[in-house]
C-alpha cells in the first residue's frame, strides 16, 4: 500500500478538516524570511491551503503533491497548476528551480526516515541564496503505520542529525506547536532551515 492510497480514498474528508486550518502564526515566522514577492515551491501542499495564502499575498507559487486527488482539489482552489509528485522521484529528478522558499507542512514526515536526509538535501539546494525552507513533523521518535500511511516522527536531536548530513544549510529557528485541527492531540516540531 502507498501512502497516497489514504488520500485518494479519504480526499473530500482530509481536505475538509485541512482547507480552512488557520495557519497564520506560522506564515508570519516564514514569510518575512523571504524575498517579497518571491517565489515559493509549495512541496506536498496536499488542499492547497498554503499557495493559496501565499498567492494571495503577491507570491509567485509552484505546487506539488503525491495524490492525483489532492493535486485535483488544489489546483481547483488555487487556480494554478499542480504537479503529481512524490518526494522520492526528486532523488531520480531533482528540482532544478531555484527557490525563495519552500514550504514542506506536514509533508515530509511520510518519507522513510533513512531516504530524509537526501530528500531534504535535494529540496535545499532548489534554494536560491538566503532562501529558506519550512518543515514540520509529528513529534516523537517513532517511524509508524497508521491508516495505510507511513510516519517519521521527529525531535530536535533528530533533526540535528539530518541537517548535519546535508551541506550548504543550516537551521535558522526551530519550536514546538500543538495541532490546530479541532480535537488533534499532536505535538508538532517545527523548523525554518536557510542556505549557507
């Protein structure tokens, strides 16, 4: 089983307890990091909430996600087009845009702990210099199922240790948050990574 087989079967209800999250505390931590106006890649937007703020605050978006039926709910909301991508095949082809941010919320944590660090390395240098880069992971230590889908948890320490293996970054800010959907328990580690 894939992990977008949890999406493509539960799309209308994941995007339905997504699309409206109130994201702003974290958007005003990244986007004065980037360059106004500035052109963000949007890695696993799943509902497409995040281009959509940011398209609507003057930047110029690039999107993808690994669901055929998420990438369709975005691109209806957004307006954009919005590529089908897995972060695996950025290792077969990688990103050859520069970017001025990348936005990677609650995305990244459904690749395989020992592929992170090249996937993460991969996603830093599509970074223009002094870009920036946003990621989020459930907090914890645990690589699990749930749902049919797969989950890195991460802390601190372990992200220490995948940023230690990638060159040319380094972590600019990093804080713990609690889940902002109704009725979610998680505890969500936070990090903004800039270029070196």
């Amino acid at each position: 089983m894939r992990n977008t087989d949890f999406y493509e079967r539960n799309a209308d209800a994941f995007y339905g307890d997504t699309v409206t999250t109130d994201m702003a505390p974290i958007y005003e931590r990244f986007l004065p990091l980037v360059r106004l106006r500035g052109r963000i890649l949007d890695a696993g937007c799943g509902s497409g909430r995040d281009s959509l703020a940011f398209l609507q605050r003057g930047y110029r978006v690039d999107a993808f996600d690994g669901s055929s039926e998420m990438v369709r709910r975005a691109r209806a909301l957004t307006g954009i087009e919005v590529r089908q991508l897995m972060f695996e095949n950025l290792l077969d082809t990688p990103l050859q845009e520069t970017y001025d941010g990348i936005w990677c919320c609650a995305s990244l944590l459904h690749v395989e702990r020992d592929r992170l660090p090249s996937v993460m390395d991969v996603l830093c240098h599509a970074l223009a210099p002094d870009g920036i880069m946003y990621v989020s992971f459930k907090y914890g230590e645990t690589a699990r199922l749930k749902d049919g889908r797969r989950f890195t948890d991460l802390t601190e320490q372990g992200l220490d240790e995948i940023l230690a293996t990638i060159g040319g970054c380094e972590l600019n800010d990093l804080w713990v948050t609690d889940d902002q959907r109704p009725g979610r328990a998680d505890r969500w580690l936070n990090a903004i990574v800039r270029t070196i």
